[in-house]
C-alpha cells in the first residue's frame, strides 16, 4: 500500500489524475471503476480540463461504478447516476452505453451487477472512504469477501450524506445496492482518495490498523496494488 500525503485537495485531485490519466494514455480500452462523493469530484474535474484542451479519449473506455441508493430514479438529482452524468460523463467522450451505475433493491439485480463485473476486468477501482471507514457503500461488519449486495446504511452514513439532502437525515435513503469488498479486491489496481480530518480516523485504521471486518477498507491491506492519496488533515493521525 502505497500512500502519498498531499498538501491539499488541489494537489491531491492533480496526483490522482496523474495515476488515471496514464492509464487511459497507456491503454485507450480500460476498464474503470468509479466512485461519487464530494473526494473524487476535483479527479473528474481534472479529467475533463484534460480531454477539452489536449483531447485524451475516453470513447472506448467502460466503466462500472460502486454503488447507487436504493429508492432513487435515476433521474434524482441525488442519484449516484446523476451525480456520475453532471461530475464527469457530461464532459468527456465515453458513450453513456459504455458506463454502469448499479441500480435495484433486489438480490437478483445485485447478482446481474456481479455477472457484468466478472465478464470483465476493472483495470483500477477509484474509491473514497467513509468517516467509518466504509468503501463503496460497505459498512463495518462487512465479510471481505462479499460480492455486490444489498446493504443497510448506518446511521453514521446516513448522517455524513445528509448535506447532500438539505441536511434532512430523513430524506436520506435507507439503503443502497453496492459492489462488495470482495468484488472491489478484484481490480487490478486500487487507488483511494480523501480529504478532510473528518477521515484522519478511518485512513489511520485502514493504513496502520489490523485488518478487521471493522473498518471495510482494511481490507485493501491484502490487495497487491493499493495507492492511497491524501490531503495532510486526513493523514494526520498516521505515525509514519
């Protein structure tokens, strides 16, 4: 697990375009697992700056993306679908038929998800990381090796996603469809980004703790390729 400390979010949005941006460059094909929430928005952002001034494709690239609420059309304008549309598909070439947002409520859906996945192999899984440690939308107590699946969100989750829902808890959903830390493992290549002291907690767990159900991303400590990119508040709690 390679972790690389960051003066601020500028900084941390540009080195982790870096690490995308030569994958892409290096093979125009890949496949890319995607996150939402507030830590990769400044990585999309550069993503984009890139493809309108130097005209880095993205039209044979698929991606996947971790998680969606459960509850909310896709139309919502709190759908990870629409927030995936508005932060970064809008804005570069991918044909919206190449890009996937799991959708559903059922164990059948969350099976069809995981089929789509194993015909494929994600060349890096870009996450962020939950004040709790969770990754995608796996909370703690999670099996490292549970694949796509139905989860009941936390209260703690449901809390920190709140400002995204005119700080009503209430109108957060309940639960989510997300791919399991065991389906995240499958990637070739992880690379996890967070911003804020609010995550010092959880980066100190994943990076120094002992692997444990939990704290989900513990689990990246078995993963073979792991690149950690932080701002200097959310490492401030690691001793190294």
């Amino acid at each position: 697990m390679e972790v690389i400390v960051c003066d601020n979010y500028e900084e941390l949005s540009l080195k982790a375009f870096e690490i995308m941006k030569k994958l892409v460059t290096e093979k125009p094909d890949a496949v890319l697992g995607l996150a939402t929430g507030s830590s990769p928005v400044g990585l999309y952002e550069n993503m984009i700056k890139d493809h309108k001034e130097n005209g880095t494709t993205y039209k044979d690239i698929t991606t996947y993306n971790l998680d969606e609420y459960v509850g909310l059309d896709r139309d919502d304008e709190q759908s990870y679908y629409t927030f995936m549309y508005e932060n970064l598909f809008s804005g570069i070439d991918v044909p919206l038929e190449n890009t996937h947002v799991p959708y559903g409520s059922t164990e059948k859906e969350c099976l069809e998800y995981e089929s789509q996945l194993e015909k494929v192999s994600v060349d890096i899984q870009l996450l962020g990381i939950g004040q709790n440690g969770h990754i995608g939308f796996n909370e703690p107590g999670t099996p490292f090796d549970e694949p796509t699946h139905i989860v009941t969100l936390t209260e703690n989750t449901r809390e920190a996603n709140a400002r995204f829902f005119e700080d009503d808890i209430n109108k957060v959903p309940t639960h989510a469809i997300t791919m399991g830390i065991g389906t995240i493992m499958k990637a070739k290549k992880v690379l996890l980004v967070a911003n804020g002291e609010n995550k010092a907690d959880a980066i100190h767990d994943m990076v120094e703790g002992e692997p444990s159900v939990d704290c989900a991303a513990s689990a990246l400590q078995n993963h073979p390729d792991v690149v950690v990119i932080v701002d200097k508040a959310a490492a401030s709690k690691l001793s190294n």
